[in-house]
C-alpha cells in the first residue's frame, strides 16, 4: 500500500519533477524573457547620447526610431511614447473617445485600463473561439447611443478581423483604435500594421517582441492626429514657453530609443529564431493528446512571439491548470495569459459583476490556455523536452491530478520585492 491508501503503481512513475525527479531545466524557463541585443552597438549609441548630453524631448535617437519603425510598417506616422499603457491612453483621448468604448476582455489589463483611468466605459466584447479576437458580430449587439469607439487587439499578432469591424465602425460612425502591442511586423491582406483603423497602439515593454525597456507608440495615417499625439505626450507644448493643448508627459527617452534601434538591428533574427521554434512546438506537440498549438494564418507576416497552446481537459484528461503546474515543478514558468480575463479583475468585476454572462467564449479560452516559453533564450531541444514533459504529464493523468491535488501549487508566483503593483507580465 502507498501513502493514499491504495495500490502500489504497477508501471514505474513517471520522469516527472512533480514526483520527485529532479526538474528537466536547472535554470527557470520564462515567458516574455528580454532578447539579447549587440552591446558593442547599444553602449556606442548610450556614448553618443552622453557626449551630446541630450537626454529627451524628440532627441536624435527617438526621431531615427520613429522614422524606422514607420518605414518597417509602412505607415506616415510614428509616435514614440514612453510605455504603451500612456500611448493607448493618448490615442484615446486625441480620437475624442468618451462615454462606452467596446474593447475584448481576453486581453492585458492596461487596454481596459487606459479606458476606465479616463472615466470611459470599458464594455467588454467576446471573442471568436477560434482566433482569440474580438467577434465583430459581438461588438455589433454591444453597441449604444453612449458609445463612441472600438479597440481591437490583435492578440498573439494575429491581426483582427480589421475588415469586419472597420464595416461596422464606418455604419455607426465609432472610431476604429487597435491595440497592437503584441503585433509590431505582423500584416493581414498583405497589409502592415500600422495601417488598420484610425491608429493602432505599439508596445515595446522588456517583454514584448522588441523592446526599449520602456516604451510605445501610436501608428497612424493621420497627420492631424499624430500632430495632436505630439502636443499630448509633450505637455501641449508646441514651442519653447507656448503651450496650446492639454498634455500629460508621454516622451521616451534617448536611452529608450538607444535599445530599440539596437533590438531594430537585429530583428530578422528575432523574428527567424522564433518561426523555427514554433515549427518545433508544432511537431512536437502533435502527439500530445488535448494540447493543441495556435497556429497563424498563411500568407501573412507574423512576428512568432507568442507560443500559445489550448487544452481541452476531456482530450488531455487533465486540465490547463494542472498542466501548468507539471510544467513550473520542472522550471518552465508558463503562463496563463490572459487568465481570468478583465472582467474578472478589478475594478471592472464589481463594477459589472455579470459582465461573464455575455462572455463565454473569453471564459472557455481563458480557462484553457497556456503560453510557452519563446525567444531567443529557447531552442529546439528546450521545445522537445517541454513536450516530453507534456506527453508524460497526460498518459499519467490520474496520478498527476493526485499529486497536483494534494500539492497545491502555486500557479501564479509573488511578483519579485518592489514590484508588487507591476504588471503581472513584468519582465524579469
Ligand atoms: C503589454 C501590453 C500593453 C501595455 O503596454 P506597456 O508598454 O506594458 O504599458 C497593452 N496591451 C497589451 C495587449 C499588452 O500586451
């Protein structure tokens, strides 16, 4: 007889770290960890910053990122920004939103947020189940003589159904934002980002495909819209002394600019590095019974930075949750983005406690999903042992929910000290 009372295994258990092996990686595996950048070139353009002694306000490093950032989306204007939670909010108030906008719940947070600090109204949209993308059927039904706009996201970089809702905003007269902090590089139709609705939303936290530490910015078409973002994140200074526009502080800064030209140089690798991990991911992982791994549309550029898989827990006969906590018992810090979904966090669970009724799908999705670790610091071995790990986990089902039961895991880790009211996804 074991501990539980029952019969011994008749097969051995499992290589698992969840029973006692030692975990398959050393070194924590992390979602969204930094991509290396050449420092030779990053601590040669911080020298030029120092030597002329400009630190911010549309220095020479920030006009350059601006100008190639626009050029690598193909669109008229770049607004670089200090995070993408500031550029949203910008964007939101240079578009003149107020009263309801309709935005997904399956997202970060901070889209909700940038409406709801401004006292607009957040109304939460469901997705399709397929693409994790607002459903523009859904937003239709969403719509009220208080609403004023739509933020699309373009979720994992897969770019929304931009042509659906640019229809329904044009037939109700909304405005069209998009959040694209997860789609910088990514097309649709042949169509950059950058280009969709009347601007979209670019993130460059430590996390994301591209970073500048901090940062963001606004694409847009417009030149009345850009020159008014410009005034906005500038305090409404037009010239030295002469402010004409409200405004808030939303500059990036030389060192930011300093990086995201340096990670510019080197994004083709990024982008090569991450399109062969997802064709590991997507081999390896065929034979895991109820683990299947998002694929994207052909044709289309993407940024691959994003390894997201969905469990369906009959399939797999374990569920998404109990997955996860295989896969952190052996260092692989996986996570459940965007789990619970916005409407289940605060302020906005209180605020409309049966918001969940409309959202099924985000709750499906929300429940099943997992991101795997991705980026230059995972390679095809790492791949093929996380799908080792995942293959074991679910033809050991039984045992494995006994031990995770028992065990309870922590799936979601205290934030590192000081950084408690960060953004769960901070880069660490
Ligand atoms: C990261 C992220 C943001 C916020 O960007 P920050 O630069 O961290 O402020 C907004 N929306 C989505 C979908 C994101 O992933």
């Amino acid at each position: 007889m074991n501990q539980d009372g029952g019969h011994e295994q008749s097969v051995a258990r499992p290589n698992l770290a969840l029973f006692g092996a030692p975990p398959a990686f050393e070194q924590e595996l992390y979602v969204g960890r930094p991509n290396p950048i050449d420092r030779e070139a990053f601590f040669e353009r911080l020298n030029g910053v120092l030597d002329r002694n400009w630190l911010t306000n549309a220095g020479p490093l920030v006009r350059e990122f601006e100008t190639r950032i626009a050029q690598l989306c193909g669109v008229r204007h770049c607004v670089a920004m200090c995070n993408g939670t500031v550029a949203l909010e910008i964007a939101i108030r240079a578009l003149g939103l107020r009263g309801e906008v309709i935005v997904p719940s399956y997202t970060f947070v901070a889209t909700a947020h940038a409406l709801q600090w401004q006292e607009i109204t957040p109304v939460f949209c469901d997705i399709d189940p397929e693409t994790h993308l607002i459903d523009p059927k859904r937003a239709a039904e969403l719509i009220t003589p208080r609403t004023s706009g739509i933020i699309g996201v373009h979720t994992w970089g897969r770019v929304c159904d931009v042509e659906g809702l640019t229809a329904l905003a044009e037939e109700k007269g909304l405005r069209l934002l998009f959040d694209a902090a997860h789609a910088l590089g990514c097309s649709r139709g042949g169509e950059s980002v950058g280009n969709f609705g009347e601007a979209e939303v670019l993130s460059f936290h430590a996390t994301k495909y591209l970073n500048t530490f901090e940062g963001g910015a606004v694409l847009t078409n417009s030149d009345e819209l850009a020159e008014k973002m410009r005034l906005m994140k500038n305090f409404g200074f037009i010239r030295t002394d002469e402010v004409i526009h409200i405004g808030t502080n939303g500059k990036m800064s030389e060192v930011s600019a300093a990086m995201g030209l340096t990670a510019l140089d080197s994004i083709d690798r990024f982008t090569d590095h991450n399109r062969q991990n997802h064709e590991t991911y997507r081999e390896s992982l065929q034979d895991v019974p109820g683990v299947r791994f998002l694929e994207y549309a052909q044709g289309d550029k993407q940024n691959y930075q994003y390894a997201v898989v969905e469990v369906d827990p009959h399939e797999a006969g374990l569920s998404r949750d109990e997955l996860v906590a295989v896969l952190h018992k052996e260092n692989v810090l996986a996570r459940r983005y965007f789990w619970p979904g916005c409407h289940r966090m605060e302020p906005y669970r209180s605020l409309f406690p049966h918001a969940g009724l409309l959202l099924p799908e985000t709750e499906r999705v929300a429940e099943r999903v997992i991101v795997l670790p991705n980026g230059m610091a995972i390679d095809s071995d790492i791949i093929r042992t996380i799908a080792r790990i995942l293959r074991d986990a679910t033809s050991h089902a039984d045992d494995v929910r006994k031990v995770v039961g028992r065990a309870r895991v922590h799936l979601s880790p205290p934030l590192p000290r000081g950084m408690e009211d960060a953004p769960d996804d901070a880069a660490r």
